[in-house]
C-alpha cells in the first residue's frame, strides 16, 4: 500500500513512544497470560473478512471512546494488530497517552498473522 508522507510522518513519530512486538512475542505473552486482550483495530470490512480468531474487534476510530469502558484497568495487557503495523502503532500511543501501560503492537499486523498461519475466523 501506497501511504501517504504525513501519515508515515504520524507512525514514524507514535513508534518512537510504542513496544512493537513480534508474532512469536506475541504467542508466548498470549499463552502465558490468557487474560492478554487482543484488539484488532482495523477498519468493520476487513475484521468481517477475517481476524485473528481470538481477538476483539475495536477500531481505530472508535478506540479512545470505547477502550475504557470495555477494559477498564490502565494495567491491561493489550496487543493491538491492524493490516500491517501502522495502525496498531498508531493506537497503541493514544492508548498510552490515555494511561494504558501494557499496551504492544503486533509488528506486520494481520497481514504476518496470515503468513504465519495464525488462527483465522470469518
């Protein structure tokens, strides 16, 4: 995907600030924390053409409304995907900014869930 320079501006600069984490990372974090949240923030049409089985559908442009009422407590660990790594960064620092500490984005996003071979559901 072609992105635009002021865009690639904002990731650059959120990613200085966010824990980007590997597709390994994040097996490891998930299974041995069953209670980590996985958001997938990307936007309802392609969550409903297919997400990580376990996650939780948030999108980015709704995530600071909706976060603190569905996960109450700042000390959450969460690990935010979208298509590939720039979206997720990019939430990952609002959450933080709203006092998430845990907070990690999936490096590659959906898109190294899939060549990976990570659960998919439709």
């Amino acid at each position: 995907m072609d992105h635009s320079p002021g865009f690639l501006k904002l990731v650059e600069e959120a990613k200085k600030h966010v824990q980007e984490i590997s597709l390994a990372d994040a097996r490891t974090r998930i299974a041995a924390a069953p209670k980590t949240i996985l958001i997938d923030v990307r936007e309802d049409h392609e969550w409903n053409a297919g997400h990580a089985a376990e996650a939780v559908h948030l999108g980015k442009g709704i995530l600071e409304r909706d976060l603190e009422k569905l996960y109450p407590d700042p000390a959450t660990e969460i690990i935010m995907y979208c298509g590939g790594g720039f979206r997720s960064a990019l939430s990952c620092d609002a959450a933080q900014k709203m006092g998430y500490r845990n907070v990690h984005s999936l490096i590659g996003g959906y898109k190294a869930m899939v060549a990976a071979g990570w659960p998919i559901k439709k």
